[in-house]
C-alpha cells in the first residue's frame, strides 16, 4: 500500500487513527488483524483501561502478543476470565459491551457490511467469502460498531451484494423496527482516506477528518455512494513517532498487520 | 428510505429437526453405563460417523480441534455429511480437502482468520456442491444451547434486518411479555461432535483448560460424542477438580488417547499451532493437482494420525512447538474454573 511520505505506511496511519478512538475504561469485543492491533495500541496509549474480549471466551487478558485467531492461546495470557462463546455474545444482548471494531468486504453508506460474497446469485457466487463469523451478532449487540477497511470504490459501495451486518440498514429507526436493540450502531469508519462517523439525523456516512495529503475529491472518487461532509473539515493528526515506535516494536513487531515496510 | 426492507420469510433449508421430543427418546434410550470406551480414531468414526450424519467440530477452526478425528473420516472417505460450519477455518479446510459434506450451516467458512481464505474450500462451495443456510456464530452457540437446554428454540435479538435473515431458517416471534420482536433460533442437535481436551478417563469423564468456546454447548447437544484427548487419566484425576469437567461419561461414545490431536493447530497450555505447516497447506491448495499429491501424502497415504505427525517432524518438530506455546500452567496454583460468567 502506498505511504504518504517516509515515516509511516497507510496501515501504520490507519491503526494509529482507530486506537484513537477507543475511550479509556470501556469493553471491546475485537477481531484480529487491524482491529486488535488498534486496540492494542489504545491500550498502551491513551486508553490502558480498555477492557477487550475475544468473541471466542477470553476475557481482558494481558496481550504480549498479537493474536493470529480470536481463540488462540495469545488471547488468552493473563486473562480474568476464560469463558466461551455464549458467555461473551450474552454479555453483548445484556448491553454491557461498548465497542466492537470489525473488517468487511463491501460497506455502504448506512454502514451495513457484507462479508459474505461477491456476486449477485447467492446460490452461485463469483467469490464465496466467509460469512458473518461472529460480525452481525456484535454490530447488532455492541452500543458502537467501529470498522477498518481500505478505501476504494469496490468495497465503498451504493449497493452491497450482500447484507451480513447491519449498519443503520435503510436508515433513521430501521434497526430498531427490524427489532435489533435500540440506540446501537455504526460509529466510525477508520480507512486509507479518512476518518468518518454518521449524520446523527440521516444516519448516513460522513467524513469528519480526511488524511494529510487526501483531497475531498480523492474521497468522492473513491466512494460508489454520496458521501458527506463535514462543513470544516480538519486533517487528521499524523502518527507521533511515540505511537509508531509502540506499534512497531511493541504491537506488531513482526508486521503481520502494519507489513515489513513499516520497520 | 425503507425501499428495501429485507425479506422475513427465510429461504435457508433447516437440516437438522428441533424436535425436543425426539431428542429426548434418543437420550432417554443412551447408554448410562460407565464402561470403557477407549479405541483408535479409526474405530470410533467407523462406528460413529455415517455417511449422511450432521457433524460438529468442537474447537475454534484452528484452535483445539479434533484434528485426528477429521483426517479419519476423510481417509473412510465418509460422504454427505452436513456441516456446522461456526467459525471452521482448518477443520473446514480438512473436511472440504476431502468433499465430505453436502450441506452446511454457515457462520464462518472458507476463512482462515489472519492466514487468508482456503482456495480449495472456495472452488468447493462456489462449485453448488454444497448447499448451505446462513447464520452467525453467536446463532450456531445458541441453536446448540437451546438443544442442551431440551427447548426446541432460543430467542435473540441479532440477525434480524439483514439478508443473513433471508437464508437462514430462522423465524421471528413476538416476546409474550413485552412484545419486543425477536429472532426464533431452532435447536441443533448434531448427530455426532468431535472434542479434543486436554484430559480425559477411558469412560468419557472429558476437562479442558483455556476457553471453553462452544464446546459445553456442541457436546451436550450432540447425540454421539467423540472425545480425543492429549492426556488419558485416572478418573480421581478429574474428581480432583471437578470445576474443569466438560461433559460426564454418559454424554460420551469414545474417547480417543491422541497427542497432539490438535496439531497443526494450536492447544492451549500445551503447545501452538504450526504456522509453516498450515501455510504449506494453504500453498498446495493454490493448484488442484499439486493438492491431491499432497493430500495423498498426509491422509490417504498414511494409515493413522501418528504418522502424519512423524512426516511432519515427529516429536522434535512437537517440541519446539511446545516451546512457541505463551500459555504455562501454575501447578501450585490451579487456573481459574472454565466456564464462569460475567
């Protein structure tokens, strides 16, 4: 992936960005790859309190290294609780999670994510991708859904093949009348380009920093459905090298998440 | 707004019967008798997996699976089955190697998790071999918890407003109380789930350290049970700390003394997963051909488990991976109880 310039790589940027908007002292359930390398990172940052759980069972175990499956035994060091899979998506239906922060394949503007296939006919898909895993169940549980994903027309789309994970589906009150739980959603999506939330009234995306050197243009581009903005638009704050050194020594030494370029 | 609100009519076939009054005359007539059920993996899928029978693997896909248990029913080249597909990333990848099933509940499937997608899993399910039914992996925990609990369904409140809905076989139901609308999930109840634990005794009493994942749920709803074990212990062994138990004898089928039964996955406390094996795998999918060499070096061609670990480097390759693993146990001070809650 190109790199703005020498210091960091867009994936370095991307997961700098997503650890700061963890708040310090909340529950995450957290998926491997970028997700739970953000989140660890919040942990040694800004957020040493971030409490996180592994759909799997693990439950606010001491991280030292990054997990390559939500189940194996790096999620599971020092952890206060080991449980299971129901015990933690319970915990989710309860409403005493806070976050979760996800992938995806295909993301439209209300937030809904397909991870499911490529293609029209279901029974014949071009691409058979792997399905919801444990996605539609914590974004239709957790009070704040945060996804991290490259920015580019296929995956920013006006139509998803697909609807594996509910956003805001088809808009203000649509979660709750499909009968999800109330006051719950999408929150932030963290990609190459920018930093958006969503329009409190219309529910849609919308761009609240754009990345140093990205144009509003770029963004339009690179999106398949009508995006908004913010009115003032900043730029988001670059990595500090204290939070690169953390990431790169400390998070992902072995650039399994931010690649060899970022050493 | 609202131009598409999802279908709710569920077009996804539902594969196994939440009949609770079957299931009960199925346990009602099993065996309660305590008596030794060690055998080989050969014999236990012989007389226990059928071709045609719905299969849970336990586990977390490349974390304390059944390997030994899933190369077996693939070298008795054993057909039709139906699959649970919860998270099932290396079982998956075993049991489509060997186009075992023909249907298949879909939470998580052809995915490796951070080691990329299975390209043999892909061109399986892409080909219409399989059918499948759409669901989540809280939905398949659940489904399992409710056959555990003798209740032909559990409501929830996920799913609900997507296409995942539209082919699953779940239904909504309003909530008698409060009226909230709900997500009706039907009871699974698996002809046979595979276990691997850390410990077991030969009549099925079956412990494992670490998380628990959904296996309380897998092994109480499957009818048949097949336990591998790293470890076969007295019984007084699993008195000694009863907190850890998984399931009691009666649950139990077979138990199979297999070490390392979870490689090239990963065992907690015990040792971790065989990352450049699992990345060979992933290799000799890329080209169908060179995957058939391969598989008719590993499954077909060996005759057990234990020679598939020895071309794989025996007990020095066990070694180091033991070595790799970041979890230890505390014997002065026991780990915390499986299981717990919140």
């Amino acid at each position: 992936m190109k790199s703005n310039n020498n210091r960091y790589n867009l994936m370095e940027l991307m997961v700098c960005v997503a650890a700061r908007q963890l708040e310090d002292s909340r529950t995450a359930v957290i998926g491997t790859g970028m997700p739970l390398a953000a989140a660890m990172l919040a942990q040694k940052t800004a957020a040493p309190n971030l409490v996180i759980l592994f759909e799997a069972g693990s439950v606010a175990p001491k991280l030292r290294r990054l997990p390559i499956s939500v189940a194996d035994s790096n999620t599971q060091t020092d952890a206060l609780l080991l449980s299971g899979m129901d015990i933690v998506f319970e915990a989710c239906q309860r409403g005493t999670v806070d976050y979760t922060f996800l992938g995806g394949a295909q993301i439209d503007m209300y937030g809904n994510i397909n991870s499911s296939m490529i293609g029209t006919d279901y029974d014949h898909p071009k691409v058979r991708l792997p399905g919801s895993g444990g996605a539609n169940d914590l974004a239709c549980l957790c009070w704040m859904t945060l996804v991290i994903t490259p920015h580019d027309k296929r995956r920013f789309v006006k139509k998803l093949d697909f609807l594996t994970t509910p956003g805001y589906l088809t808009g203000p009150g649509a979660r709750e009348r499909a009968g999800l739980p109330a006051g719950c959603g999408p929150y932030k999506v963290i990609s190459t380009l920018a930093l958006m939330g969503y329009d409190p009234e219309s529910k849609r995306m919308r761009v609240e920093s754009l990345h140093p050197g990205v144009t509003k243009e770029e963004v339009i581009e690179n999106t398949g459905f009508e995006m908004l903005f913010l009115d003032a638009l900043p730029e988001t704050p670059e990595p500090t090298d204290h939070e690169l050194k953390l990431l790169r020594e400390e998070v992902d030494p072995l650039g399994l998440v931010i690649g060899k370029a970022g050493q | 707004m609202n131009e598409q609100v999802p279908s709710l009519t569920p077009q996804g076939e539902l594969f196994c019967s939440p009949d609770v009054e079957e299931a009960r005359s199925f346990f009602r007539q099993k065996p309660r008798t305590m008596t030794n059920k060690l055998m080989s993996v050969s014999e236990a899928v012989s007389r226990f997996v059928h071709d045609g029978d719905y299969l849970a693997s336990g586990g977390f896909g490349g974390v304390r699976i059944a390997s030994s248990v899933l190369h077996e029913i693939v070298r008795q080249r054993k057909k039709n089955l139906g699959l649970s597909g919860h998270t099932a990333t290396h079982d998956f990848q075993i049991l489509a190697a060997g186009r075992c099933f023909n249907r298949c509940d879909v939470a998580y499937i052809v995915g490796l998790e951070m080691r990329g997608l299975s390209p043999n899993a892909r061109r399986y399910m892409e080909s219409g071999a399989v059918k499948m039914t759409e669901w989540s992996n809280a939905a398949l925990a659940w489904r399992c918890k409710a056959a555990s609990m003798g209740l032909p369904f559990l409501p929830a409140r996920v799913i609900l407003g997507t296409d995942i809905m539209k082919h699953s076989a779940a239904k909504t139901i309003e909530c008698p109380f409060t009226g909230q609308k709900l997500l009706a999930l039907p009871a699974l109840y698996p002809d046979v789930g595979i276990i691997h634990v850390h410990r077991a005794d030969i009549f099925g009493n079956c412990q494992l350290d670490g998380i628990t994942i959904a296996d309380y749920e897998v092994g109480r709803s499957s009818k048949r049970v097949i336990i591998t074990t790293e470890h076969l212990v007295d019984t007084d062994e699993i008195r000694k700390d009863p907190l850890k138990t998984l399931l009691p004898f009666w649950l139990v089928d077979a138990v199979c003394h297999v070490r390392y039964g979870s490689y090239p996955g990963n065992m907690p406390y015990e040792y971790f997963s065989d990352e450049e094996h699992l990345a060979e795998w992933v290799q000799a999918e890329q080209d169908p051909n060179t995957f058939q060499k391969f598989l008719d070096k590993y499954i077909y061609g060996v005759s057990n488990f234990k020679e598939y670990l020895e071309l794989k480097g025996g007990e020095s390759r066990m070694a180091e991976l033991r070595k790799l693993e970041p979890l230890r146990r505390n014997e002065e001070r026991p780990m915390p109880a499986s299981g717990g809650s919140l």
